[in-house]
C-alpha cells in the first residue's frame, strides 16, 4: 500500500513537470527571441548583439547592465527593459518600422517597467503599446514620436508613470488620461500640444507629479486643489493665464514661469509649507510682493522676476535661512533690499535689478518709473462727475487701516442662514434688489445694511475659489468699466460696485482708502486675514486689487472683491418686507445662531490683526497688553451682536446711538412683567409664534451684550448656548403642539 501511494506521488510529479515546464522554457525561448529581434531592429544595443552569439541563449537575465541596457528579471521572465541610446546615435536603420518594433515588446508579456531613451524612434507611437498589460512604467523620452498620444495607453490600468519628453506629439492633453486609476507621474514635456487642460485631469487624485512644459498649450488651468498627492506641477515656457491657478496645499515645485498669467496671485500659497521651489517668473503677475512668501517653512528657490508686482521692501524683513536662490528682478518693488538676503552671500544666489530700490549693488530704475508703471496695472479711480446713489454716512475709522478692519467685520457678520431661509421663499421671483442704507451712528446698524446680501442660490457649505489679487482688466471688464449702471452704492470710505467675472460669477467689489504712507506691513498682513474667512456663515472675500497714490507707490486705496448674493439684507428680511415674507421666529433665532457663529470664527483672526498692528490703528481699547486690547474689541463685538439681536426682536431697525440704550431699558423692564406684557413689544409679525420660555432667553441674552461695562457681557460661547437653548425650546413647543394636533388623526388611521 505504501509502495502505491508513493508510486502516484512520483506519477502525479512527473505530470506536473511535463506540464509546467515545456511552458516554462517556451516562455524563455520568446523572450530571447524577442530579444535577438530588438537588436535586430535597432541595430542596438552591443550588450545584445554578443547575447546572439551565445550558444545558450536563455541565460538572458544574467546579462550584465551597461549604460545603453539594463535588465530585470523575477522567477526567469523579463520585468524590466532599459535601452538608453545616445541622441539617436548610431542611426536606426532605413527600413525600420515603429509598428514592427513595438509589436514585437508584446512578445514580453511580464514587462512591468520599458523605458526606449534617446533612441531616435520615429512616427506615431503604434497602437500595439496597449497589450503590455503588465506595464507600470514607460518612457519613451527623446524621441521622434509624432501624431496625437495613442488612445490604446488608456489599456494599461497598472501605468503608474507616463514619461513622453522631448518628442513631436501634437493634439490635446487627452481628457482619458483621468481613466488610469493608478497613475502617479505624467510628464508632457518639450512636445507639440496644443489647446487648454482637460477639466477630467482634477480627478486624477493619485497625480504625484505633473509635467507640461514647452508646449502651445494655454487658456486658464482647471482647479487642481483636489489633487492633494501633487508635489510637482511644472507648466513652464506655454501659454497659460490669464488666471493664477488653484493649487493643491502639499505642493514642493511649483513652475509657472514664462506664460501669459496677468492676474494677481493667491495668497494661497501661504499654506504651502511644503514648497521648495517657487517660480512665477516671466509673466505679467500684478499685486502686491508678500514678504510671507520668502518665510515659506521650506523655500529654498525664489523666483518673480519679469513681472509686475508692486510694495515696499525693509531692511528688517525676515527670511527663510534656507533660501539658496532668490530672484526679484524686473518688477515695482521700492525700499530696500532685507538685510536676510544679503547675508551668506557668498551660498546664496540673490537677483534683484530692475526694480526701484534704494540697493544700487545692482543696477536700478528711478523711483517715478515703479510709480507710473504701478498705475498702470492698477484700477483707476471712478470718475468724480459720475451720478451717485448714497448709502448714507458711515462710521469713519481714524485710520485707512480701519477701513479695512471694518471690512473684516462687514464679512463676518454677513451670514449663510438666513441667506438659505430667505432664498427658499422667494424661488418665485428672484429679482435683485438692494436696499437702501440710512443714516445711522451705530456701526452694527450700518454692517447689517452694508455689503450683505441673502442669496436664492448659495447654500450652506457652498464650495468658494481661492483668493487671489485680481487685475485691471478683470475689473475693468467686470464691471463695464466701472460703468454707473453697475454702482450699488457710494460711502464715506468709496464706492461698490456689481460685478461680472467671465465665468459667469457676480461680485460685490468695494474700494477702501487707506491714508497716505500706510505702512504695507499692515495693510499686507490684514489682506491674508481676511483671504482666512472662508466660512459657512460668512459672506467671503475672493479676492483684491491695489491703487498707487501718483506721487508715490505707495497705496492709495484697496478694492476688496466679495462673493455678490442678491436678494437684500438681514434687516429687509426682518423689518422691511412685507408681512408674509418676513423671517419667522425660528428663522430668525438661527439667522442669529448664524451671525453668533460668524463672529466668533472672526474673533481669533481679529484678535491677531489687531495685536500685529500694534499702535497703528487708533482705538478706544484701554492701554495695556495686546490681548487686554484685544479683549476689549471682542466684547465690542459682543454688544454689536446685542444691536443685531434687538432688531431680531423688535423687528425695526436701530438707526442712532441714543436709542440702544432706551430699547435695552424697555427690554429689561419687559422681562419684570407677564408673558403678555413681553410680547406687546415683540414684532408683531412674530410675537404670536414664540414661545415664552424662548423669548424670554432671547431678551436676556440681548440685555446682557448691551451692558454698558464691557466685562459685563457674556462671551461668544455664552451667547451661542443661549441661543440654540432658545432654538431647542422653541422647536419642543411646536413638536408638542404639532403631536397634539396629530394624535386624533393618528388614532383614526389606525381606526
């Protein structure tokens, strides 16, 4: 029995070897052969011409890797195959066929990695390269390959890297590219191709490195922030622009040299921590020159020259003390070069000529040339001639920089809430409308009627672009030319006017005047808090634009450039529409929630404004510490949301200082009296839907934030629990009330 068992054991073996191995060997024998064509066709490389002299031509894994050829093996197949040539030398041969030859690499049906360099391959590349399936791999760089890129790459599912350098490929980028589910490495460049970026490529979210330079390639590069895995993005010597692409955060080369962008850039790339090498050069880019840009936590390779970008340099700048290379030549800059630049001279490549520094190591223009030509990207002032329609006065800050702080606020106690509360009762007739401003001294008053307005289509969470520095002729052509029919309004501190971007997008676009000799430390920084607000309950910045005074490059005014919604403002919602469209008390209790949280995503972000602006901007904070100071603005903004909620209640607007103080009285009586008596002063389109237990909470935090000593009143926090405590009391009244409605109705189905 034991001879038998062992018997079919060697019986069952010998059938496995008769099997397996004739394959095994016919295997060997195709790759070799392939090999010996391969030769034959190139007439190349010499490694595989003595491999054809071999009396045992299947040890073709044991040859050994020269410059011209290198290959891999795993379990006696092929899996690797370098032939690298020398700049198409020695020629191929007259009959050589590109077809032929790559039809004949499928006889290597293993070959994950084939790289054909510098081999003078000519013609379109066959479509036989797509029955490498195994393919992971391919670089057929520094060739003669023609035609469009070959539909048949979309085969190879496994490509990770697609190297096609330095050929004569024409056509488009092709939108089936984004069909390669693993693809890493896409490199393009020094090729033929034409056309814009197909939009498909912002969904290749494997894409590690994107190559595309010289080409004819142009138009504006679709949005890329999706890609979070792109280290590499090189666009280098095409015709891209006029827009400054939206970029991935984990970014290390960025390369937009030598293309046709004419807009401002985004301060964005203040969040690249990882990037290494920044080149912008050679382009038309307006804006400002942000100093954040040589603090980049890993800048090593600096390079803006050949632009337009405008502002002052200081001797006590900071920078990165790894930068290798910086290159700010050929652009408006004034003042004088950073003292951190200049050290380490001897390790650090510094270019900066042809600018307006008061540094003449290098060779400068005089000062009014920065200046003129600084006007000249710029937008230019309104004509004064022009019909204005008024928003009324305005709290004047003591400084321009307080104009833009006010700014800041206007953006934050804008809010989506009510935006989406508003829009979905007013589908029907979606007309614009702006509501006039009044006269009024109490700053909130003036921010619920300035700038913010409640749209029919944005949404909470909506996605926004990325903030940039916008250029003349984005305005110009916005806006008409700042045509009169698309002013919204005029104040103390310039006018707003309505605009439309290219792609359809409508805009609130705001001057500020900033005061002569403003220094650009302050006005650069407040600009990157306010690229920040990016929230659900915030009306956002997109963007700004800069004008020079003509005496000086110094800054005259900014134009800040708002996301535009149309259909009024929180006041229209609560007190000057009609009586069925106005905001019911639940809407109007998380139109509160929504400004509450708004503000209290401002505050950090104001709080590091006002304590980098030191002693610039004048205040009425007390004197002490930059977070004493800073304390005391957030409990001012906690009393501005105490304005905002008496609005809410009463359901008119608050329009002079002296009658907070009266109605906060009448509030806090109210609260000493019955349930009736607190209502008789609710608006009465409300009074008969709030709960008591609601109300009476919205009435007491009010009168807590308009306490007259600052410590007195509540913190955001504090308001925000109130208030969703009057949501969710609010909302249990009419659950119980609508279940109470119901619950005969209920019984009788059942019935």
């Amino acid at each position: 029995m034991a001879k038998l068992v062992c018997h079919s054991h060697l019986l069952l073996l010998i059938i496995v070897f008769l099997s397996v191995h004739p394959s095994s060997q016919r295997q060997q024998h195709t790759q070799s052969q392939t090999l010996l064509k391969i030769q034959q066709l190139l007439n190349y490389p010499s490694a595989l011409t003595s491999f054809s002299h071999r009396s045992n031509t299947t040890d073709f894994c044991k040859i050994e890797p020269t410059p011209s050829l290198t290959l891999s093996c795993y379990e006696g197949n092929i899996t690797q195959l370098h032939i690298i040539g020398n700049n198409g030398f020695p020629p191929l041969p007259r009959d050589f066929s590109a077809d032929y030859f790559f039809a004949t690499l499928v006889g290597l049906r293993s070959l994950k990695v084939l790289s054909l360099v510098s081999l003078g391959l000519w013609g379109p590349m066959p479509a036989s390269i797509g029955h490498l399936s195994s393919l992971e791999i391919l670089n057929v760089s520094t060739n003669y390959l023609s035609g469009t890129v070959p539909l048949q790459l979309s085969h190879l599912r496994n490509l990770q890297t697609l190297i096609l350098d330095h050929n004569k490929f024409t056509g488009q980028v092709p939108g089936w590219l984004s069909s390669l589910p693993v693809l890493a490495v896409l490199s393009l460049k020094n090729n033929m191709l034409n056309g814009s970026l197909p939009y498909s490529l912002a969904s290749l979210q494997t894409l590690r490195v994107l190559c595309l330079s010289s080409n004819f390639l142009s138009g504006d590069v679709p949005d890329l922030r999706n890609l979070t895995n792109l280290q590499v993005f090189d666009l280098e010597d095409n015709y891209f622009g006029p827009h400054f692409p939206s970029m991935p955060s984990k970014l290390v080369t960025l390369v937009l040299r030598k293309n046709k962008f004419r807009s401002g850039i985004q301060t964005a790339l203040g969040s690249c921590y990882q990037l290494q090498k920044l080149d912008i050069s050679l382009n038309g880019f307006v804006g400002p020159f942000l100093s954040s840009w040589l603090l980049l936590p890993s800048i090593k390779y600096l390079d803006i020259a050949g632009n337009k970008l405008t502002g002052f340099l200081f001797k006590n700048m900071t920078c990165n003390s790894e930068l290798a290379f910086v290159n700010l030549s050929s652009n408006l800059l004034s003042g004088d070069m950073p003292t951190c630049l200049k050290k380490d001279s001897k390790s650090r490549v510094v270019l900066y000529s042809g600018n307006c520094l008061a540094d003449e190591d290098q060779k400068q223009h005089p000062s009014y040339l920065c200046h003129n030509e600084a006007l000249a990207v710029q937008i230019p002032p309104p004509s004064e001639e022009k019909h204005r329609r008024t928003y009324g006065k305005q709290v004047v800050a003591s400084s321009a920089v307080g104009g833009i702080v006010g700014a800041i606020a206007v953006v934050g106690l804008a809010f989506m809430a009510a935006k989406k509360f508003y829009s979905e009762q007013n589908t029907k007739t979606p007309q614009t409308r702006l509501i006039a401003d009044r006269v009024s001294a109490v700053n909130t008053a003036k921010l619920l009627s300035d700038a913010k307005y409640i749209s029919d289509t944005m949404k909470l969470g909506a996605s926004l672009p990325a903030y940039r520095t916008f250029a003349l002729e984005e305005l110009q052509e916005a806006t008409h030319n700042f045509d009169d029919s698309t002013l919204l309004g005029e104040g103390s501190h310039g006018q707003i006017y309505r605009g439309k971007l290219p792609d359809g997008t409508f805009v609130a676009i705001r001057g500020l005047k900033m005061r002569k000799r403003q220094s650009p430390q302050v006005y650069t920084h407040l600009l990157e808090q306010i690229s920040k607000l990016r929230h659900s309950h915030l009306v956002s910045a997109l963007g700004h634009c800069l004008e020079c005074h003509p005496d000086d490059s110094g800054v005259s005014r900014i134009f800040l450039i708002f996301e535009f919604v149309p259909n009024g403002t929180l006041r229209g919602c609560i007190s000057e529409g009609p009586p069925g469209r106005k905001l019911t008390w639940p809407q109007r209790i998380i139109a509160a929630i929504g400004v509450a949280k708004g503000i209290h995503y401002n505050l950090p972000l104001l709080a590091e404004s006002r304590g980098t602006m030191g002693t610039t901007v004048s205040s009425p904070a007390p004197k002490g510490s930059i977070q004493a100071r800073a304390s005391h603005e957030c409990k001012n903004d906690v009393f501005d949301i105490g304005v905002i909620l008496l609005e809410i209640i009463l359901g008119r607007p608050i329009m002079f200082q002296n009658e907070v103080g009266v109605l906060k009285d009448l509030l806090q009586v109210s609260l000493t009296t019955d349930d009736t008596g607190r209502r008789s002063i609710v608006d009465p389109a409300v009074h008969k839907e709030c709960s008591d237990e609601s109300l009476k909470t919205m009435m007491e935090i009010c009168v807590r934030c308009l306490s007259i000593e600052p410590t007195d009143r509540p913190s955001v926090d504090d308001i925000l629990w109130n208030l969703q405590f009057a949501a969710q009391v609010q909302d249990s009244v009419r659950e119980d009330y609508l279940s109470h409605q119901g619950s005969p109705v209920s019984s009788s189905q059942q019935v």
